[in-house]
C-alpha cells in the first residue's frame, strides 16, 4: 500500500471520513494545503505529524469537509423557494416537509424556515417540517446551536433579525427558537443510498456532488428521487448537472436557477 493509501485509510479510521466519496485530486488538494501549512514534505510525514500532534486531526477534518455558506445564499433561487415552491405545497396540502441535505452549519435550513415561517405567520393548521443533515457531527452541532458572528447575518434587514434572531451580549446572533422547533439536524451520509426522510416536497443539496464522482452523483439523484413525493422538486447547485443515466428521473422546472421537478418512473 502506498503512502496516500495509507493515509486515507488512516483518516477514514480515525475521523470516519469516507475518503472514496470525494474525488481524489480534491482529497489531494486538501492534504496539500495541511501538508504545506504543517512542513510536511510528502505523504509520510504528514502521517508522522498528525500522529505525533493530535490537534492536527480537527483541522484536517475541517479542511476536508469544508463548508461555504450563508445566509439565503443565491437569492434568486430563494426567491422561487419563496413565491412559487413553499407556497405551492402551503396551498395544496397544508403542510411543508423539507429535506435539507449536506445543510453544513445550518444558514441554508434557517432560511427555509424563516420563509416558512412569515409564509404562515397568519395560517393555522399548517404542517411544517425541515431535515437538515450532514455528514460532519461538529459542524451538525454549530448547526444545532444556531450561533453566529455578527459577520453572518449583515446582509440580513434589521426587522428579519430582530424577528428571528436574538443579540447576545458578545455580539453574536442566536437563532430564536420557533426556527429551531421547526428542523430536524441528524448525521447523515449521502453515500448510505438510503433518504434521511422520505414523502418529502422539496429537497436541497446544493454544492455538494461537486466532489463526487459521475457514478457517486448518479446514485445520490436516485436517492432524492426516491425521497420526494410526486411532483416534489430537487434544487440542486448552480455549477451541478444530473449525469445522462439518471437525467431521466427529473424535468427542469427552472433550467437557469437548477430547479428540477421529480418525474415518476414506473
């Protein structure tokens, strides 16, 4: 077994990183990055590194599982969500359920549901449901505790925080705690083939199969199809595209924005 070999066996073992659901020149990349910070010269070392400096775990961790969000992050498609999705299934069925995949430190389930929530501020009787799952338990747990710097919620308007989010006394913002009753953070893989909930109408994955390979991809749309209700939708991220064995499975519901509506097979 060769050096990287060695070492992604290592990482998987310890931190339970599934290193073959990412490609492997991202996996490169990322231990480059450590390796370079750490002095590492080649693969081998860095082995020898993380062995004898335990901190060096977590930050491997985070440069492995990395996650870029914000809040209401590409607001055109937040817009749709907002005027055209959420409100379609409000109408027709009294209730929303949401599969939030690879939901990170939890901005993107937190827009969900402050949609959500001023959708039915004045609506009695609605069924409202997100799953936010990720693969990473320390970022689930950020996720969970609904912290954030001042930094995070600066694009936000001053009523939308001050009705969904509480100041604390270091400067920092809490998300209030009708948000919170409405979501559901678990661990998840998207590598299982198994939906983290089923009977769903709407899943988000957004920039995650961007380190998947074509065949990983492939299965994870058959796993969102076999989550979403009929005629649920499937937002995916603006730089992913549905591989040609599984593009059968979705129409574009919008083609510029990555919004596909779920086709039933038979």
């Amino acid at each position: 077994m060769d050096d990287l070999k060695q070492l992604k066996a290592l990482i998987e073992k310890t931190l339970k990183v599934r290193c073959s659901q990412y490609k492997e020149e991202y996996i490169k990349r990322r231990l480059l990055s450590r390796m370079r910070t750490t002095g590492s010269g080649n693969y081998e070392e860095y082995t020898r590194y993380l062995n004898n400096h335990p901190a060096e775990w977590e930050l491997l961790r985070n440069a492995l599982t990395i996650n870029v969000t914000e809040f209401f992050r590409d607001a055109e498609v937040f817009e749709i969500l907002r005027k055209e999705l959420i409100p379609k299934f409000i109408s027709e069925h009294n209730r929303i359920r949401i599969w939030c995949a690879g939901c990170s430190s939890g901005e993107e389930p937190y827009s969900l549901a402050m949609i959500i929530s001023e959708l039915t501020t004045r609506k009695s009787g609605i069924s409202s449901t997100i799953y936010a799952t990720d693969i990473d338990e320390n970022i689930l747990q950020k996720a969970k505790d609904g912290i954030y710097e001042s930094k995070a919620v600066e694009k936000l308007n001053t009523a939308i925080i001050r009705r969904h989010f509480d100041e604390l006394p270091d400067g920092r913002y809490r998300v209030k705690q009708h948000l919170k009753d409405m979501i559901h953070f678990r661990k998840h893989d998207l590598m299982s083939g198994i939906p983290a909930a089923r009977y769903v109408d709407i899943v988000t994955c957004r920039n995650v199969t961007i380190y998947f390979t074509e065949g990983q991809k492939n299965d994870l749309a058959r796993t969102i199809h076999s989550a979403l209700n009929s005629g649920g939708f499937y937002v995916m991220g603006k730089t992913e595209y549905l591989g040609r064995e599984v593009e059968g499975l979705f129409s574009h519901y919008n083609a510029l924005q990555k919004i596909l509506i779920k086709n039933d097979i038979k």
